[in-house]
C-alpha cells in the first residue's frame, strides 16, 4: 500500500509499505477514506518531537471502512462500518479511562518507559507520532490497523461527508477541550492564541458555550480574515502590542479566559525575544518556544482561566509562575481526551450548531502529501487546513 511516511528532518515521502494486519484478537484494520495534516505533524517534521525512526508512517487524523476485524472484537463493530479514529488509543479500563482521562491511558503505549522519563507518568498511544508514544504507523495511507478497536472508533451511521466528520478524531474535541476547560459564563470576553484549525475551532466552540466576545491572536492575515468572517475580533501580533490590545477591548481588565492553541513552536512578534527562544533552543537549555503560553498568563485578567490546548513536549525557560500564582489565575491543559467529546460533537454538527468543513482550503490525494505538507507548514497558498484521500 501506499503511505506517507517520516524520512528524516524536514523530510517526508509517500513510499510502498506492507499492507496491516491484524496482531492482536481486538485489532480491526480499517481502509482510510480521508485523512489530514494536522499541526502537531509538524512537530515531528520539524524535529522537535525525538524518536522518529526512517520509514515511521504519520497521521493521527484518519476514518473509514472496516475491511477486517479481530475475532475479539465486540460484535457490535463489523466489516463495513464507516468509522472515525480517535487519535489517543484508550484500554477503556484503567483509573485515567474510567475518569475519562483518555490520552493518559496507562496501558496503550508499549514504550510508557520513554514517557515516563520525560513526563514523570506514562501517555497514551497515539497514531503515527514517534515511539515515545509507542510507534503505531499513521492514517496517512491507504489503510490502518486499530488497536482495541471496539473501544477506538466512533461509527457513524447517518450520511454526513468524511469532510464533516473527519476532524472528530482530532482537531475538533481538542478546540472544543480548550475552550470547556475555561468554564465560561455568560459575559466572558475569551482570547485565543492561534488562527489555525485548532484556534479556530476553539473559538467556535467558545461561542456555543457562552462567550459574549472571542478575540483570535495571529500573524496571518488569511487566518485573521477566517476568524473575522465568523464574527471574532482579531489581533495581528507582528502590528500591535497584544497585551494592549487586549486591555483596550476589555476595559482595563484583560480577558475573562485564555486559550493557547499554538504550542511550541510559537513565535513572537518582537524580534529580540524570539531569537532569544530560538538560541536557548538551539543550544538545547529548552526544547519549547512558550512566547503564546507568557502572553496568555500575562494577559489573563486576575481569577480567570488559562487553557493549553497547543501542544508542549518537553522544557520551557521564562515561565511566569509569579503571574500565575499571585493573580490566583487557574491553568488547564491536556492532549484532548478526544473519545470524551465525540459523540456530542457529532450531535452539534447534525443540529447544524458547528461546521467543521469550513476550515479546509486544501484537497490532495495521498500521493501528493509532500505537497500539502509544503504548502501547510510554510503557510502556502493561504494554506489552513489539508486533507487528502488516498
């Protein structure tokens, strides 16, 4: 089969792999009908994530056709269901599981060992994102083996697109996660860091929970016109000081809650302070760029709530813990529990209340990943989101 896979830094190519097959008696191996380039991919081509190995398949958001199951698999999941994949692999048992704690699954990542050296606790597996989180090949082919499929998919029986769906696995919950983590009340001014898939449906989300105001921060004006076409103040942090900005919108107070959809290759809008991130980086004494999580804590107005979705995967320098502690701020965060939030998800696309199809600008085949991983990485062709069908 073919798929897109990991050939070093900066480096990826569609090649002739194995077919997956069925390892374990609850493996089901599902034919891939649309997939996506998700940000966090980017992290791994961009070196920043260890324990990519040559020949690792990438993908973590991915659906389709069951084509062959385990004979452990409950009966309830049979050849020819349409389904989507969550990206964190979950047992449904342990502590973490049973209180919904997905992606801290004790018992899905066979390299917990890895993880536990750099987290402190074992992660769960994820698809496609470097042994640390156990090695499992990617949804970026023409088909994928899933691990406990039973306890791993969602089925979906009406006749939405894969367009509409497909963000299920990933993207979608992650945003939603961020912005139900801020607890908002009516009247809250909510602030997101990032224009990108995850920012903008963080902001989406915001709004249907409550926000009477939600401001996007980014630097790309295409991104910033996204956010502004569905009503969202913007903020270009390459033109305006943020922290100022934010201040004149909130009457002096800053926002109520703060979510950081960007992670850790943010970048900042002085010069001087991202060279400063980009040298600590480069000589290895932080391996994050944390300019998006100071301003959110430094904005945030005194009680309110800051929410880190964008993903963290080892050291920062410069935390503002006298911020966070002496303004009694609350900070939240988490990869996204994703299976707690699809069901639910996917009732609000059917009701018509979210639209996840409206961030895709780019549609490939699978041959032509490279391309779109061009195009999203260097913010091509006002690039916001790719999928592509194998």
């Amino acid at each position: 089969m073919k798929a897109n896979c990991w050939t070093g830094r900066n480096s990826v190519e569609v090649l002739d792999v194995p077919d997956p097959s069925i390892l374990s008696s609850r493996d089901a191996i599902v034919k891939v009908t649309s997939t996506a380039i998700c940000g966090s991919d980017l992290h791994l081509v961009d070196g920043y994530v260890p324990t990519m190995e040559k020949g690792d398949i990438l993908g973590h958001e991915f659906m389709g056709e069951v084509v062959e199951v385990g004979p452990g698999v409950n009966p309830k999941l049979r050849v020819g269901d349409r389904v989507v994949v969550p990206f964190p692999i979950a047992c449904g048992v342990c502590a973490p599981c049973r209180a919904e704690l997905y992606s801290c699954c004790e018992n899905t990542n066979p390299n917990a060992g890895i993880s536990e050296k750099l987290f402190g606790h074992p992660t769960a597996g994820i698809y496609g994102y470097s042994h640390l989180t156990g090695g499992f090949a990617g949804g970026q082919a023409e088909y994928a083996r899933v691990v406990l499929a039973d306890a791993n998919v969602l089925k979906v029986d009406s006749d939405l697109t894969d367009e509409q769906v497909l963000f299920l696995s990933d993207i979608l919950p992650t945003g939603y996660m961020g912005a139900e983590m801020c607890d908002i009340q009516g009247g809250d001014v909510v602030a997101v860091w990032g224009a990108g898939p995850v920012g903008q449906f963080a902001m989406d989300s915001a709004r249907v929970l409550g926000a009477a105001k939600v401001i996007a921060i980014d630097k790309e004006p295409y991104r910033l016109d996204m956010a502004a076409s569905q009503g969202y103040e913007t903020i270009n942090f390459e033109d305006t000081d943020v922290r100022s900005a934010l201040l004149e919108l909130t009457g002096g107070r800053g926002p109520d809650k703060c979510i950081d959809a960007v992670g850790l290759e943010a970048t900042h809008g002085a010069a001087h302070v991202h060279l400063y991130d980009r040298a600590k980086q480069a000589v290895r004494s932080e391996t994050d760029r944390p300019h998006a999580l100071r301003q959110a804590i430094t904005s945030c107005r005194s009680g309110g709530v800051v929410s880190v979705i964008g993903v963290y995967g080892g050291m920062i320098d410069k935390f503002p813990a006298g911020a966070w502690m002496n303004r009694s701020l609350t900070l939240r965060t988490g990869q996204c529990h994703v299976h707690k939030y699809m069901k639910p998800l996917l009732g609000l696309i059917e009701q018509g209340k979210l639209d996840p199809t409206r961030i895709i600008t780019h549609r490939l085949p699978l041959t032509e990943a490279p391309k779109g991983f061009d195009l999203f990485k260097n913010k091509k062709d006002h690039c916001e989101k790719v999928v592509l069908t194998p």
